[in-house]
C-alpha cells in the first residue's frame, strides 16, 4: 500500500464481475492492490496521475449505510443514495466500476482507511476535522451540511431543560453529532449508538430525549419514516463533507478532486442533488 512509485500495470482479473459490480454494494475480497497508470487526468503532474487501488478497475467504498438520503439500503437490498451516485459519477470519470463495501460502524471508517488494503475512499456523509485530518486525507468538500437536534414533537424539552443528567441524548458514535453533545450538553446523558435508526427509533417511544445528527439526515428520516419527531433546533456546524482517502494515496485524492471538479462543471452534481433533495440549494 505505501509504495507510490509508478509499477506495471497487471490487468488480468474482474472483467466479468464488472456489471454486477456497477448494480454496486456486493462484498469481496479486495486484496489486489494494483497500481493504475493509466488514470484519466487533466492534471500535467504525472506524479499524481498515478494511485492504488484494492482491486484492480475498482473504486471500493467503505461506509455505514444507515444514513439516508446518503447511503443506504433500499428495499431491494440495494444500496443507494446521494454519495452512492456521487461516487458512481466520480468512478466513471476515472474509468473505473464502483463497489461498496458491506456495512461498517461509522467509527470505525477513518481507521479502516488510514490502515488501507480494504478500501480505496470512503464516501459517508463525513465531515472533514482537524482530528480526522491527522489519519486520512480528504478531498475538497462536496457538500455542506450542519447538526439538528432532535426531539419528539410532543416534548417541552429545550436545550437547555436538555443539559441535564435526567436527560438522555442519543446520536452515532464518533460523529460530529456526538462531539457536539460532548461540548454542548455536557451534563446530559449522551448515549452513543452504532445506528441512526435505532436512536430516532428511541427518541420516538421516548426511551431518549432527544438525538444529534447531520440535519439532511434529520430531515429525510423524519418526512419518511419518522412523522412524530421534530427539528427542535437546527445547529449552525459548518461542516463541509468529503471523501476520506489514504495519506500513501494522494495521487487518488488528487484524481477525485479532479474528477469532482468535472461533474461539478458538467452539471453531474446538480443532478444528483436534484434526485436526492429536489433542489441544487444544498
Ligand atoms: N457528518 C457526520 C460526521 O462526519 C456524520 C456522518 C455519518 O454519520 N455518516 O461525523
């Protein structure tokens, strides 16, 4: 995984898997780790046009899919969203197929990247922090987001009757919703879930009081699934999201910044932003 020095491409195996990997989100055994020359880039440093990836043609993706409207699975078992689609768009223009991943825990995302030969990117509705900056790269920000705190419409709770130890708050462990509680509501009870489901889940039969996640989320989960639960505040974060990538990998985050700038400029992004929120406003 560390070397970066540009090697012989070996392009034997795959073809035939590539349909069904397009359909996406089966699992395997990425273990190839393959040294791509042949990237498309615009980029006049040929040092950045080459990267690693697992397998050969593929760009693998880890993330937790239990995030709507950004990654998750559908009915069909199929795993889709926002991020699924960016990162079909992104592939495409790097000439490769797309796979995902099986589930993981979003904790442990960053580590699983930074420890390379599982995953090229991960591609989770993640905000960029200075903290994550010390284990992986990011590419530049491909949307912005921000927390919700979320209450039951029927609760009276504000944030502050919520700043307290009767008071437990729910929210995705080693999320930003989760360090926001730690700093915000330190005297409650924070209650730290692998799944966002789970915590809106408690929020409504009133196991918590309220839960932190990324507004979009907030949003999409409770116009769907969730009629009972309100935005009791919408927490002005900042966060810009971005696709994780190895620090041994930088000619691969430079070809996603490239590939990102392309669909931002060819109207690709505003498609999806269209499919996923009906609006480019985001
Ligand atoms: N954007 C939040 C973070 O990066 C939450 C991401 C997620 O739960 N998938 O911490």
């Amino acid at each position: 995984m560390t070397t970066m020095n540009r090697r012989t491409f070996v392009a034997t195996l795959g073809l035939a898997g590539s349909a069904a990997l397009l359909a996406g989100c089966s699992s395997n055994d990425a273990s190839t780790d393959v040294t791509t020359d042949d990237a498309a880039t615009t980029d006049d440093s040929a040092d950045e046009a080459s990267y690693t990836l697992v397998k050969e043609g593929t760009l693998t993706n880890v993330a937790e899919l239990g995030f709507a409207p950004f990654e998750y699975i559908d009915d069909d078992g199929n795993t889709v969203g926002f991020d699924v689609d960016l990162s079909n768009a992104l592939a495409e223009k790097l000439g490769l197929t797309c796979e995902w991943l099986p589930n993981q825990a979003f904790d442990t995302l960053v580590p699983t990247i930074q420890q390379g030969g599982k995953a090229d990117i991960s591609i989770a509705g993640m905000t960029i922090t200075d903290d994550r900056l010390e284990q992986v790269d990011f590419t530049d920000p491909y949307l912005n987001s921000n927390q919700g705190l979320i209450t039951a419409s029927s609760s009276t709770d504000t944030v502050d009757t919520l700043n307290d130890a009767s008071k437990q708050i729910a929210c995705q462990t080693g999320t930003t919703g989760d360090e926001w509680i730690q700093e915000n509501l330190p005297n409650a009870t924070r209650v730290p879930l692998a799944d966002v489901t789970a915590g809106l889940m408690g929020v409504q039969t009133g196991l918590y009081s309220a839960m932190v996640i990324d507004l979009p989320v907030a949003q999409n989960m409770i116009s769907q699934s969730f009629t009972d639960l309100q935005v009791l505040e919408e927490i002005p974060t900042g966060e810009q999201y971005a696709i994780a990538v190895s620090k041994d990998n930088p000619g691969l985050t430079a070809a996603l910044n490239d590939a990102l700038a392309q669909i931002e400029e060819d109207g690709t992004m505003d498609t999806i932003k269209q499919t996923w929120f009906g609006t480019t406003e985001i």
